[in-house]
C-alpha cells in the first residue's frame, strides 16, 4: 500500500490532527514502516498453528471477597468538617 499526502490528509482530518511539511513526510515515513512490517508478518507460514487465546495457561486467580469493617461510620464522620448524625454535608451542587 502507498501512503500518500492524501492519504494523510484523511487521516489527520478523521483523527483531528493537523500535520504541516516536516511532520507529514515524518507521519508518512513512519506509517510506510508500519505497513511493511504488517506485510511481513503476513506472509509468515502459519500453517499447523493454533490460535492463541490466552497469553498463560493460568486462570483468573483471585482472593475472596470477604467483608472486613475497616473504619466505623462514626470515626469516618468525626473528620468530616460538617455532617449530620448519619451522612456528611456538602454544598449544593446543582440547582432545581
């Protein structure tokens, strides 16, 4: 595939990016990479590979979810610098 100056053009338009002189050549040098090494890995013999779907043979390894009280209400409200028996008070954010 031939990257061109239009070919830029569309892209920068469709990621909203603005490339001048330098940096385009630059765009289009690093992408003509890209495409050929993407052309390089398709031509390798893949015959007999299976495909991979997980990178380890692990699986998901997680500890269990146990409920363990680390700060009561009341400790959590007695830093808060206004609050009312059970919540903490804030400004209004929204108007009705």
């Amino acid at each position: 595939m031939k990257i061109t100056d239009e070919t830029i053009d569309h892209l920068s338009h469709l990621a909203r990016l603005e490339f001048n002189g330098d940096q385009k050549e630059r765009i289009k040098t690093d992408l003509t990479k890209i495409i050929d090494f993407v052309d390089q890995l398709s031509s390798v013999n893949t015959d007999g590979v299976e495909p991979l779907i997980f990178m380890t043979e692990t699986e998901n390894v997680l500890r269990d979810d146990v409920d363990v009280v680390t700060i009561s209400q009341t400790e959590a409200l007695k830093n808060a610098p206004v609050h009312d028996t059970d919540y903490f008070k804030i400004p209004t954010v929204l108007k009705k």
